[in-house]
C-alpha cells in the first residue's frame, strides 16, 4: 500500500519528468553571412531576395557591402573584422578579388558570374580560406537548344560565335551536344570586335539563329547595336544571354532565374557550412527564363509555338 509520502514522491518525480518534456528546444546558433557585392541592377536585387528567402532562420541578418573603389581594401577589411562572418558570399567579379585578398579563414562562395571569371580567384583562397563554393551563371549548350526546340521547333540549325581565348568545351564535344539534342551547329571563332560583324554575316544560310553566349568582350553596349542591325538586315535572328539584349533586338534571349540563382546561393552556402571537407562545390542555375522579341520576330518571319510548353512565369513575349 502506497503511503502519503511515496505518493507524494510520485506526483514530484511526474511533475520534474513533465517539467523536462515540454522545455523548449535549444534556440540555434544563427550563422554570421557577409556579402559583398559590386555590382547593382534589377538582376543583382533578384538574386539578393532569393538568398536572403534561403537563409531566412540559419542566418542571422544578412549585411552587405556594396563595393566602391574606395572602399576596396582595407574598407573591406574593416567590415570584415566588425562582422565576424562564418561565410563570405561575393556578387560579381571585383566583389570575389576582394574577398580572395582577405587573410581570414573562412569560407567563400562566388555567385553573379560566369566560371571562367571566378577560376581564378577561387583558386588562391582554396588554400587560405579551405572551402569555397561557387553557382555560376553559365548556360550549358544542350539547356540553351532544349528550349530553343520548344520554341522554334523547326529551327534546327544553329550558329555559335566563340571567343577562343576563353575556356570551354571543344568544338567536337560541342557539335556532340548539338546532335544529340537534334541540332546541327557551326561554330566561328570570333576574338576581336572588329571582326564580329564580318564573323555573324559569314553565318547566312548556313544557319537558321546564331547564338551569342555571354562574353563580354564581343559583346557589349559599343557592338550590340551594329549586330542587331545587321541580323535585321540580313534576316539571320540572335539568340542572346539576357532580357536586355532581347529588348535592344536580340530574337530570343534565354537566361538564368535571377532570384532562384540567389536562393541556390543559399542553400550552396549552407551545405558549405555544414560539412567537414574541403571539397570546391560548383553548381550552374537550375532555372531558365526565355524572352522573345516579338516585333523583331514579325520582321524577321519567325514562326513560334505560343505553347511551348516553358512555364508561363519564366517565359515573355517583349513587344
């Protein structure tokens, strides 16, 4: 039988059991994330609010410098040693040299640019900084014709403009990829601008669209406009690497989903900080978005299939 005192025992013991049961869990750590950006535009703020949406509870608030001239340097360095970042994540070319030159450890993830851009720099900080990350803008060749086969299905012969003095893939495994997505593709090696109308007119009928990957060096505010002149005179449609090159005349512009290249920054950055290993993780944009010029495809009699089966918030008619 019990008595008083074991059963008051009992009911003490419940209540420390219940007491521990229904304690909150431990609040986490929030990781510190510094970012460093130097470049602006609606393409950058995009990007931002995705990787701000990805961090949203692992990450405390997200700082971000916007770099200046002046402030590159010991600028950097100053916001630096006041954040104390568990990561540094850097938004353009100038944003990843300055974060390359920093002497801490820490890891660093480059985003808002192309491979070639960040080989590099990621290269110093692999061994100072250990892991590095990087969720490049490239568009892979067979995504660039599986999109262009939905929209212009019986376009099936496609030009590239290459820059040969940058890195990529050879033309054997480039016209590999082409056949292998029904594609046939003729490839001119362009490295001047001075040369590149001469190269893009050489493409007429040969090809059905010339694609004119992102290269800054062809392809710029100074040659946009004599290229799209001459496409429209000649009848031979661009395919370009961005809405804005599309707006300037570009037939079709097929380019990464700004915002969820900014949340794959995120989730890049958290992987980063979570394993034990100093193994580069390198990712390309798992979202596409496609533009077509509509009043440029009028003049130029290019026929697309209005359901193309790209979803209807990644893909616009610009008129």
């Amino acid at each position: 039988m019990t008595t008083p005192c074991q059963l008051n025992l009992v009911l003490w013991f419940a209540a420390v059991a219940a007491t521990w049961h229904s304690a909150p869990p431990p609040v986490p750590i929030q990781k510190r994330v510094l970012v460093l950006t130097s470049a602006r535009g609606e393409a950058y703020g995009a990007a931002l609010s995705g990787l701000r949406s990805s961090l949203a509870g692992y990450a405390g608030e997200v700082e971000v410098v916007e770099l200046t001239e002046s402030s590159i340097g010991t600028g950097v360095q100053d916001r630096v040693d006041r954040a104390h970042p568990d990561a540094v994540i850097a938004f353009g070319t100038k944003a990843l040299s300055a974060a390359a030159a920093l002497p801490q450890h820490f890891p660093i993830v480059a985003t808002m640019m192309f491979r070639s851009e960040s080989a590099a720099d990621l290269a110093g900080p692999q061994s100072r900084h250990g892991q590095h990350a990087s969720v490049s803008l490239d568009l892979p060749l067979t995504d660039l014709l599986t999109h262009l086969k939905r929209l212009l299905p019986s376009r099936t012969r496609a030009g590239m403009i290459r820059n040969p003095s940058r890195p990529g893939p050879g033309t054997a495994a480039l016209r590999a990829e082409a056949k292998h997505a029904g594609f046939t593709l003729v490839i001119r090696d362009c490295d001047r601008t001075d040369d590149l109308l001469r190269t893009f007119l050489s493409f007429r009928d040969e090809v059905d669209f010339v694609w004119c990957p992102p290269e800054s060096t062809l392809f710029n505010g100074s040659t946009i406009k004599p290229l799209v002149l001459a496409s429209i005179r000649s009848g031979l449609p661009i395919v370009g690497f961005s809405e804005n090159f599309v707006r300037a005349g570009a037939a079709v512009g097929v380019y990464p989903d700004y915002e969820d290249v900014g949340r794959q920054t995120g989730e890049v950055t958290r992987l980063l900080l979570e394993r034990n290993n100093d193994q580069a993780l390198a990712v390309s944009p798992r979202l596409w978005r496609v533009a077509l010029n509509g009043r440029v495809a009028q003049m130029l009699g290019l026929h697309y299939a209005e359901s193309s089966g790209h979803d209807d918030n990644r893909f616009q008619v610009l008129r």
